[in-house]
C-alpha cells in the first residue's frame, strides 16, 4: 500500500513539476500590496494607471452563473460561461482589463522536491484589497471546476499561473485581435474535455505546462517562446501556424525553426523515434507518457533530461547512446519494458530516480559513472 501511494505521488511530480526550460516574461508588476477593488462580480488588482487584472470572482454571482461542478453528481452544468470583461470601473476611473490571475496559484515553485511529493507549490497573494469581502464569499479562478466555456477579450495581455486550470473546461474562446499575449505556466494545465484550443494570433508566449492536454493544438505564428511540457503524448494534433519564424512540427514532435531543441512529442510521433541529427538539447519531459518503442539519438545531444521518458510503458530500447554522459532525476521512471540502454560508453551521472520502476534494465555503470544512492531503487523513506 505504501508503495502505491508513493508511485502515485510521483507520478504527479512528473509531471507538473520536471519540466522546466524557460521563464516567462513578467507582464506587469502585482502583489500582495497591489490596490484591489471590486466592479460588479469581479475584483481586481492595479497593475497601472490605467490597467488591472481580474484576479476574483463573486461566489454568489458564480453559484448563480453554474460554474461550480454539482455537489451530487460532481459534473459540470452543460452552458456555464464566463466572460471575462475587457474593462473595470472605480471611483469614477475606467481601466482595461490585460491580466487575469489565479489568486491562490499566484507563485509556484519551480524546483523539484521528492521529499514532500508535492508537484507544485502554492504561495497565495493575500490581496488585501479582497477585505471588502469574506473568504467564503468569493473564488478564485482555479476553483471554478464546473466552467465549460471562457470567454476571453482582446484587452488581455496576460493569462496568470494556473488560471484556468479546471478539468470541465471544454471551449475558449478569443475574442478580437490580440497583442503580445502571454500565457502562464499551468494556465490551462487541466482541461482534458478540450477538444481544440487555437490560440490566436498576437500570442507571444506560451508558458511551462500550459496546454498539455488539451486534444488539438495550433500554435500561432506570433509566438516566440514555449516552455517544456506543451507538446505532450496527450495531445492528439499540434500545428505551428505557417510563418512562425521559431517552431517546427516534425515526426509529430515540436521542435525549435533550426531542430537544435527537441520541445515534446505529440500522440503522432513515431514509435520509434529518430531524433533530429540537429538536435543539441532536449526538454524535460519531452517524451512523457509516450507510446514510443525506442528512440535513435545522436551523437550531439549529451545529457538526457528529467522526466525525459517517464511512463514511456512501450520503451524497450535506447540507441546511439555513446556520446550521453547525463541521465537526469526520473529520465525512465516507470520504463518497465526497457532492456537495451546502447553503450553509454561516456556516461559520467545518473541521477536520483533516473531508473524507478524499470525493474527490466540491463546496464551495470562503470565504476566511473556517478550514480545517486536511489537511482535505481526507490527510497520510501525519502517522502
């Protein structure tokens, strides 16, 4: 039982909390001291002058609007929307709204933690502004599990941390032309029932796990940056906008204009997987949760990162492997029909986890290779 427990609680580390390549660009500045008022069934937080973003919502008004799951059945009210509006009013001033912000997943941390197995962690800002209304009488974004539609304006700049990260959520909509949207980390993390999210054109960046289940994805041929974990085994389709100067879809598998970054690999990647000769570095979690066979390296890529093949269940064999000198934390976890790792003949580090769960591995490491205590067995105590 308590290995069970410990499999499923790292199972989530994985893949929430591994894949990590790029920080996003901070849009405006907000914290806990930001001026906060409420207009309507919104409470927002000043970013400027003229700006603010929604970071609240009135519980009533939500209740009333059916964005709650049922407590019964536990399911979503079929035509809950929410339209997020493109201005606020205070005190006789107008303001644009260019943010949206999950109050309670306003900070995450970003390093790793097997200890606590937690595969985020929360850091609330407590906007003081929200006095105005008790805890039980509004909610944050992130808590809204029975929304089924979002609509967004083109006054948004800004789409925070995990703010809308529901599982019912099945359409967003864009509205207008937008400009130098970002999109934050976990934004969308959750919404599975997605059958399709294109995102529109003005896009800039799409944040660390951001859209990593939704079923189709179209990136568009604004954007500049992606973080790791978009392009996931969950995703059925990806398309990159012709035009785009920074992405490429290749084998089902996003990679960077010129191949030197390998990004993810889509539900429509091969089964066995030749990896760009162009390719120098790989994202995190790249192949996570993929149904590949095996996978040909090449002799440019050295280190193989975390979660790089977690869950890959199918994964018997590793080729071209002689010039990888890195296994990073959990890279074959729960790998359990791996064998064949290739030569590995520069290999230098494995690291903790790189091999939990893949009791099939034949590979013994030269006394050379530096390999953690748990690289390959479990520490139950470490949780």
């Amino acid at each position: 039982m308590k290995k069970k427990i410990i499999i499923s609680i790292f199972f989530f580390s994985i893949a929430m909390q591994l894949c990590i390549l790029f920080t996003s660009v901070n849009a405006a500045k907000i914290s806990e001291n930001s001026k906060v008022f409420w207009d309507g069934e919104f409470a927002y937080a000043v970013v400027s002058k003229d700006e603010v973003w929604i970071v609240a919502v009135d519980k009533k008004y939500a209740e009333k609007k059916r964005y709650f799951t049922d407590k019964k059945t536990n399911k979503s009210t079929p035509g809950s929307t929410l339209i997020i509006p493109a201005k606020a009013k205070n005190n006789g001033k107008t303001y644009r709204v260019t943010g949206i912000i999950d109050g309670e997943c306003a900070s995450y941390s970003d390093e790793p933690n097997l200890i606590s197995g937690l595969y985020y962690f929360i850091q609330p800002i407590c906007f003081k502004g929200l006095g105005s209304k008790s805890e039980s009488d509004y909610s944050y974004f992130g808590e809204l599990n029975g929304l089924e539609k979002l609509v967004i304006p083109n006054t948004i700049k800004h789409i925070g941390t995990g703010a809308f990260s529901v599982h019912h959520l099945k359409k967003v909509v864009f509205k207008g032309k937008f400009k130098d949207l970002i999109i934050g980390k976990y934004a969308f993390a959750a919404c599975s029932e997605i059958e399709s999210l294109k995102l529109p054109e003005g896009t800039i960046e799409i944040g660390l796990g951001a859209v990593s289940h939704v079923k189709k994805l179209t990136i568009p041929s604004t954007v500049k940056k992606i973080g790791a974990y978009n392009v996931t085994s969950s995703v059925q389709s990806v398309k990159v906008a012709s035009g785009n100067k920074y992405f490429k879809i290749k084998d089902g598998i996003l990679y960077s204009k010129d191949e030197s970054i390998l990004y993810g690999a889509s539900a429509r990647s091969k089964k066995n997987v030749i990896i760009s000769k162009k390719t120098t570095t790989m994202c995190q979690c790249a192949f996570s949760g993929s149904k590949i066979k095996s996978i040909q390296f090449n002799d440019k890529l050295k280190k193989i990162p975390s979660g790089a093949f977690e869950r890959c269940t199918a994964l018997t064999e590793l080729k071209g492997t002689d010039n990888i000198t890195e296994i990073g934390y959990a890279s074959f976890y729960y790998c359990p029909r791996l064998k064949k790792l290739g030569t590995m003949s520069h290999l230098k580090i494995i690291n903790r986890a790189a091999f939990w769960e893949s009791d099939s591995v034949d590979f013994v490491p030269n006394e050379n290779v530096k390999v953690d205590k748990y690289g390959f067995e479990i520490d139950e105590n470490a949780y």
